[in-house]
C-alpha cells in the first residue's frame, strides 16, 4: 500500500496509462483553452521588449516624467530585465519541477502584471530600473513554466507545431509594440509623460485577461501521478476525455500503453545537474548550441537595426519602427508556415535545415550588404527571409530543451538553457555587435552579420548530427522519468 508524505501526497509505485491517454487525444476546444491561456504570454513578452526599445528616446526627453537618459533605458534597464528573466527563469524553474506547473504559471504572471503596472508609474530612474528587474523575473519565470506545461499537455502529434507558434508568437507582440510605440510617442494624441505609461498600462489589461483564462488551465496530470497525485490525474483526464468525446460525438482511440514509476516529492538539484549535464551529455551540447547560435544571429540583426538603417540609408529614427514591424511579422510567420513540418519531415532535419538556411542567408545578406547592393527596403527583405528560418529554428530551440530530458528536470532544464541563451544574448551580444553596428564602418557590420551567421551555422551542423527524433514520440519514450520502474529510453 502506498504511504503519504509530510504533503499528504501518496508515495509508492504507480503504474498509469495517463501519458497515452492524453497524447491520443484529437485537437478540441480544451487544447485551444491551454493554447490561449498558457501560449499568449509571449505576445506580452514580444510587446514589453519592443516597446522599452522604442520608447528610449522619448524617456531620455525633457517633460517625459523620468530622469533617464537614452543610454541608460537601453543600456542599464535592458541589463536588467536580462538579469531577472535569468534569475527568473532558473528560480521559477526549480519551484515549477518541485511544486507544479500551474502554481507557478499563476504565480509568475502575478509577477509580471505587478511589476509591469508599478514600471508604468515610475517617478524616479532606480524605480524604473528595479521594477525592469522584476519584470524580466516573471517573464523568465513564465518561459520555464508554460513551456514545460504546454509539452505536457500537448498530443505528442501536435507538439512540435503547437509550441514553435506559441513561442514564435513573441513576435506578433513585437509588431504590435512597434505600432504602438508610433502612437504613443506622438504628442499630439498623448502628453509626453503620459504616453509611454499607457503602452505599459495596456501590458497589464492584456496580462490580466490572460490570467483569467490561464485559471482554467489544470495542473499537468504527468506532474501529478509522478508526485504520488495519481487518483487526481486520472480524474482530471478523465473529465478532458468526457468534453472531448462530447464533441466529437463518439468515443476516443483506445490508449496505447502504460508506465511505472516511483512516485517522489522532489529530486535534489545535485540530480538535475548530472542528468541534464552528465547523463544526457550529447543533448545538452545540442541545447547549448541551439540556444547560443540564435541569440547571436538575431543579435546581429536585431540589436543594431535601427542605427543600420539611420547610418547606412538616412532612415528617420522615427520611422525604423515600421521597418521592425515588416521584421517581425515574417519571424511570426516562420514558425506558421513551418511549424508543421517539424512533426512531419522531423526534428532533425527541420531544426538543422532551419538554423543552416538562416545562416547561409545572412551571409549572402553580408556579402550585397558589403557590395552596397541593398536599400533599406531591400536590406529589411533580405533580414525577413533570414528570420522566417530563424524564429522557426529559434522556436525549436525551447521545443528542443523542454522535450529531450526527463520529466522532473523538464521546467530546470527549460530554464537553465534559457538563462544562457539570454545571458549570451542579452549580455556578450550588445557588447560585440554595439561596438560593430555603431561604428558606421561598413566591414564592422558585415562582421557583426558573419559572426551571427557562422554561430547559427554552426549549431545547424550540431543539430544534424545529435538533433533527437522526437516528431510524434511521447516525452516518457523520448526521456524515461528518472522515476522510471522500468528501463530508460535512450540517452543518446
């Protein structure tokens, strides 16, 4: 008979068929309810970022109600929101593997609306800049804990799809921030201390119709049997499996299989550490690569856009934000146009081809941009092709490090390579590609191109060789719990 634990969950051996159950299921309206509720937060993430880039200028002017300067709300601010997403993420990340996915989604979006509503009444610059700070710890949070939730939930034959536009989605919040920076930065609509307060005020409205739909999200039953919960997952399942059945009018396929495992509250980080970084040795090399070469290649095209085109072409700084908004709409589109294939032709070859493509791209985009073959229009056209590839691969870099390693090292995982991947981005990126972009020498900014080129490049040739195949397999069978009674998968 199985024991309770100091929580009053069960511990004990448990043998359940949930896992394939819920990857058998056919798409319905309740997935649609864990897409919008969990998936929609990159849009807020994507609409934050974009909007503290655009809205510098306007802070650094006199009358705006805040005594920072440019320099310092790209420089120091920016700093910031990358050390708490960091922060963030690798400590959500434990406290989602540890006490489950749907605390913590409530919990770092709580975190993300506070922070974001007190950044919109800043009066002083060390307010501003603190509340940065805790903006990017939810939101780093949040990648940790809605990634590992949306897998979990997720038929394993629309996993690959369903997470790379879930994460793509940042993208459409980009768009909508460079729109929105346009309207608020006019003074003849907004006051110029009020603008730039409403674009973060409108972040909390939409996180909070967020949160309200994000309530009706369940924990992930796979989190629940593991932490001796088992009697809940099976009744949670079962009422997915009744309003399904309803709607489509018949009965479901008949499950196939089962799993044993020991259940456990915890596993110590000592644990997590040597599988993600020992036991699954090749696949974290994989992750790592993945997530370094896409920060870098959207550094290099991304971080110095704007004084590219105001250096190069005479753009007014006013109007790059339209350029940014044609940016990213065709990194949006990425992701929808390719994201089916990934649980099709596969992860190997999709995840490699997409981060090679992208690569090789940016360097034929170095090599018109070197020859003074480009306008700022088709400059912007040839960014778009490189991105359409990229976002997609840069997608499958999270669906990559949230599906190749076991269950409880699932939401760490997540969030450990996150961290390097935003540390390398938002930290070794801006202080190369600042100095390159910002020099008005056109080789400086060919070699920003090629230095992000040759890193996307060359994670493309990582990921074909040790991408893993894990198009339509379940995550028990692409990783054994370390909970496992049975023999673990491979560990290749």
């Amino acid at each position: 008979m199985a024991a309770e634990d100091r929580t009053g969950a069960r511990t004990g051996t448990v043998t359940t068929s949930v896992p394939a159950r819920l990857d058998r299921l056919p798409w319905s309206r309740w997935h649609w309810t864990v897409v919008i509720g969990l998936g929609t937060v990159w849009i807020l993430d994507g609409l934050e970022v974009t909007v503290v880039g655009s809205i510098a200028s306007r802070l650094s002017e006199e009358g705006s109600g805040l005594p920072v300067s440019a320099a310092q709300v790209t420089g120091i601010a920016a700093a910031l929101y990358v050390a708490g997403a960091c922060t963030g993420a690798l400590f959500f990340g434990w406290l989602t593997d540890r006490y489950g996915r749907k605390k913590l989604f409530l919990i770092t979006l709580a975190v993300y609306l506070a922070a974001t509503a007190l950044t919109a009444v800043s009066f002083s610059s060390w307010w501003f800049f603190a509340f940065r700070f805790l903006t990017g710890f939810g939101i780093g949070g949040e990648y940790a804990a809605i990634n590992s939730a949306v897998d979990e939930l997720i038929p394993s034959r629309y996993r690959g799809r369903v997470d790379l536009v879930i994460n793509g989605s940042f993208w459409l919040g980009a768009v909508g921030g460079a729109l929105l920076s346009v309207l608020a930065l006019d003074t003849d609509v907004f006051a110029a201390n009020v603008g730039w307060r409403l674009t973060f005020a409108l972040g909390v409205v939409l996180g909070a119709v967020i949160l309200l739909v994000r309530r009706n999200v369940p924990e992930s039953p796979r989190w629940l049997f593991l932490h001796g919960r088992g009697e809940e997952a099976e009744t949670l399942v079962a009422d997915v499996e009744r309003q399904i059945a309803a709607e489509k009018g018949g009965p479901l396929p008949e499950p196939e299989g089962e799993i044993t495992v020991h259940t456990r509250k915890s596993i110590g980080f000592g644990v997590i550490a040597r599988t993600v970084l020992s036991t699954y040795r090749k696949r974290a090399v994989l992750g790592f690569s993945l997530f370094v070469g896409q920060a870098f290649l959207y550094n290099a095209i991304t971080f110095g856009f704007g004084t590219i085109l105001t250096t190069f072409y005479d753009v007014p700084s006013g109007s790059t934000g339209y350029y940014f908004a044609v940016m990213a709409a065709g990194n949006f589109v990425g992701p929808l146009v390719l994201g089916r294939l990934f649980d099709t032709l596969g992860r190997r070859v999709m995840i490699s081809g997409t981060y090679l493509a992208s690569g090789v791209l940016l360097f034929l985009t170095a090599w018109l941009f070197d020859g003074g073959h480009l306008t700022a229009k088709t400059l912007t056209a040839c960014w778009c092709v490189v991105l359409f590839f990229a976002s997609a691969g840069a997608s499958s870099a999270y669906l990559t490090v949230s599906e190749i390693f076991p269950m409880e090292t699932r939401a760490m995982a997540i969030a450990f390579f996150y961290a390097i991947g935003t540390a390398a981005g938002g930290i070794s990126g801006p202080l190369l590609f600042a100095k390159l972009t910002e020099s008005g020498v056109v080789a400086d900014t060919v070699l920003a191109f090629q230095v992000g080129a040759a890193l996307m490049t060359l994670a493309g040739l990582v990921a074909a060789a040790l991408a893993v195949r894990a198009e339509r397999r379940s995550l028990e069978d692409i990783a054994a719990p370390l909970s496992s009674a049975e023999p673990s998968g491979s560990r290749a």
